[in-house]
C-alpha cells in the first residue's frame, strides 16, 4: 500500500476516498505528486522553513511576524500544544471522513482559510490561489475586504465556499461599509464576518525591521529584496502589484499607489461599536460573524443581538502580546454560549490535531492564517491545496485515533486544558 492510500485508509484506489475530503486526486500522476510533496513537506512547520528561504525578506516578515516579541505567537502554539485528547478505542476500524456543517452549507472539513489583508504582500495572487484551492477541496474561505480580487471575482473562483471580512469603513455613515455589504450579497458570499479586534494600529517590529513602510510602498530596499525571489518575481509578473479591488468603486479613478492607500487609511479605521454592529445585522440577512471575540460577555452581547458565529480568535498573535491565546479562552466562550452561536476558532492552527483541540474544546471548526501563506511561500500556487490535503487528512486521522465516528464526536472527548480560562475567571 503506498502512502498515499495508506492515508486515506483505503487498500488501492485512489478514487475511493471522493466526497470525503473534496479533493481527491484526478490521476495516479496527481496522486503521485501529492505522495512526492507529502514526503518533502509532511507539516505545515516543513512549509513554513522552506518558504523563510524562499521568499524575498519583507515578503515572510510581514506575514509571519507578530506584536512585540512573537509572544503571542509562540504562546498561541504552546497553549495548543498542552492541550491533551483521551482516547476510546475499539469503535473506529479506518479514518472516519471530516464532513460537517457550518450555517446549514456543507463543507468537505471543518477547517478555513482565515481572512487576510493585502496577502499579496507576501505573495501576489495570493487570493486568487487560495479561492481556487478552497472551491476545489470544498473548504470555506474566507476573502479579506483589503484584497487583491474583489468580492466578485472571489464568488466566481469559490462560488460554494466564499464568505467575506469587512473592515469599518466609517466615513459618511458607512457608505463604503453597506454598500461593500449590498456586494457581497448580489455576488453570493454566505457568511459576513466583521473584525472587531483592530480598534487601533499596532506595530509588528519584525515587518518594521525588514523595511515594509505604511502605507505600503515598493521602495528601493523592498526592490532589491524582491530580485533575491525568482517565484515572489513571477507571481508579480502574473499578478500584478498588489491592490485593495474591492475598493475600485470608491477611489478615484487613475490614482497612485500611495494615494489610493491614503484614501484607504482615511476612510477606514477603528473597530465596529456595537451601535454599528446592530446596523449591519440590519442590512446583512445572511449569517453574521464578529471576528474577535475573547471575553463571554462579548459573545453573550453578540448573540443577543441576533449575530449568528463568533470568531475566537487574538488576530494570530499580531495585535498586542498581552492577550489571552484563543484556545484558553475558548472553554469559557462555549461555557457561555451554549449551542446559540457557531463558534469559529483560529490563532496558532499547524495541524489537523489542532482543528481537533479546539473543536474538543468548543469550537464548530478551525480557521489558518499564517499557514496558509507559509505554502504559498514554499510551493506557490500548489502550496494551500498541499495544506489543505495535510490538514484534512491529519484531522481524519486524529478522529480515527481518537475513537470519533464524525468531527462532532470530538465535543465529547475527555480534555485536559491546563491553560484554560473558566467562566468564573470573567467575573468583575
Ligand atoms: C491577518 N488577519 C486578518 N484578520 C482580519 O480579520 N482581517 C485582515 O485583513 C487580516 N489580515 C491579516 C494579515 C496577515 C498577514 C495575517 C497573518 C493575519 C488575521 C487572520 O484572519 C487570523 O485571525 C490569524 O492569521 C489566525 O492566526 P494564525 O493561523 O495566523 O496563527
């Protein structure tokens, strides 16, 4: 039995496996090459090294750098690591699939692609790899408004699977904001997510270091750091320098880079108040999502204010390094809110072991962000689909370990959480 099918549990055929993680291998020649990148790079820490090397300086530092010292980060993954599963054996004989449902759409696994802002940066087109390997392995993802596709283009590449992120886009009375709205409604997007967790600018001192200046600008130094990138210097060739598309509406036509950023930092800013959260429930009928909930009574407040999802999540690690991690959190959020709001979870994610932590410990599924720019990085516009493959088959993996028939089996295992908060921890 090759790896390939050893990792699908199945005894020959490749095809077999359709239907349960999204996307199967074509050929024996695809099945192949998945085999030969799995043996290269078997985790997203393998993608992450290859892509420090691989990519001009700023390109990694802007993504991979966090608030302060990393602290944040380095927490984010300790804390999942000390998370511990007890197993049940005896009932699971081969990797059960990782199917579940996320506001009533189905999806081939509880895991996304987390939104991220002028991901370009750090390899351009970024965007649009990511739509295409999240529509093909049916995987949701998740189009930040500061893109280089608009919400349209997002529908065409990842109709079944696109959600989208918005920024505050305040000035005069959110013109930008609702009508970015009316968008990705007529395009199709399932879910609005609005962030809340940016109320101010912070500074990553690693992005300071490698030279990225803002509003972002290709300066000299970051020139010359491209050229050392013959991938990063294709894709740009491909791509285009990136810009935020989906703003193309509002800014005046023939601007410069810099002006168009400049209208951008006028225009946008700050976090939603819940005044304003309460406009956009009313504009947006679809499922609603606030990214950034760390504190009970913010999810309590949330729900009772019709919001349908609440991201958990510290930003990744990038806003200040004094924050809780998302996963020690968690426990008290669930506690909270019961089974009233889907609760999405991000912030440190490297393996399909930790989409199986945070949902044993309450989440409905497991987003990525970082990681996913790591396999672009590494393998360019085949790395999110290697991911995604390595993420959804260690998670299948994980339940079968586990004695879990389905994801949703995960939320009955026996958990020892040493760093999670209790409801009572809130109180005062
Ligand atoms: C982000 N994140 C983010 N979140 C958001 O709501 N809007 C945004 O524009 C961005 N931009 C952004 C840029 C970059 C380079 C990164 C790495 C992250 C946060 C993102 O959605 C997610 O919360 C974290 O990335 C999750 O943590 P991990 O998986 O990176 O550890």
């Amino acid at each position: 039995m090759n790896a390939v099918n050893k990792i699908a549990g199945q005894g020959g055929k490749v095809s077999q496996q359709a239907g349960t993680t999204g996307m199967q291998p074509q050929s024996t020649r695809e099945a192949e090459e998945r085999l030969a990148l799995t043996r290269a790079f078997p985790t997203a820490m393998d993608l992450r090294e290859r892509a420090r090397r691989l990519m001009p300086n700023f390109a990694f530092e802007y993504m991979d750098g966090g608030a302060g010292n990393d602290t944040n980060i380095k927490r984010n993954w300790a804390a999942l690591d000390g998370v511990e599963l007890v197993p049940r054996y005896g009932k699971v004989a081969e990797p059960p699939p990782a199917e579940c449902t996320l506001f009533g759409r189905s999806y081939s696994a509880p895991i996304g692609i987390a939104p991220i802002g002028g991901p370009g940066t750090s390899f351009p087109g970024a965007e649009t790899y990511f739509a295409k390997a999240a529509q093909a392995a049916r995987i949701p993802y998740a189009l930040g408004v500061l893109s280089g596709i608009d919400v349209e283009r997002g529908a065409e590449l990842a109709p079944d699977v696109l959600w989208f992120q918005l920024y505050r886009f305040f000035r005069n009375e959110h013109k930008i904001g609702l009508d970015l709205t009316r968008r990705a409604k007529d395009a199709g997007a399932h879910v609005l997510i609005l962030t809340i967790d940016t109320p101010v600018r912070t500074t990553r001192p690693r992005e300071t270091k490698s030279g990225i200046v803002n509003p972002f600008k290709l300066t000299m130094r970051l020139r010359l750091d491209a050229l050392t990138s013959p991938r990063w210097m294709m894709s740009l060739a491909r791509n285009g320098i990136p810009r935020f598309v989906s703003l193309n509406p509002y800014v005046p036509a023939n601007i410069s880079l810099a002006d168009s950023a400049n209208f951008i930092r006028r225009e946008q800013g700050g976090a939603f108040t819940w005044e304003e959260i309460a406009r956009y429930r009313d504009h947006w009928k679809g499922p609603l999502v606030l990214k950034g909930v760390l504190h009970p009574s913010d999810a309590e407040r949330a729900i009772a204010m019709g919001v349908d999802g609440l991201f958990v999540t510290n930003h990744g690690g990038r806003q200040i390094e004094a924050l809780p991690t998302s996963i020690d959190t968690l426990p008290a959020i669930k506690a909270a809110t019961g089974n009233r709001a889907t609760l999405i979870f991000d912030s440190g994610v490297r393996s399909g072991v930790d989409v199986a932590r945070a949902i044993a410990c309450g989440a409905d599924c497991a987003f990525a962000g970082k990681s996913f720019l790591w396999s672009l990085g590494a393998l360019g516009e085949k790395g999110p689909g290697h991911l995604i493959h390595l993420y959804t088959e260690d998670l299948r993996a994980s339940l079968g370990q586990l004695g879990c028939l389905s994801v949703d089996e995960l939320h009955g295992l026996t958990v020892r959480h040493p760093g999670a908060w209790r409801l009572q921890d809130f109180a005062g």
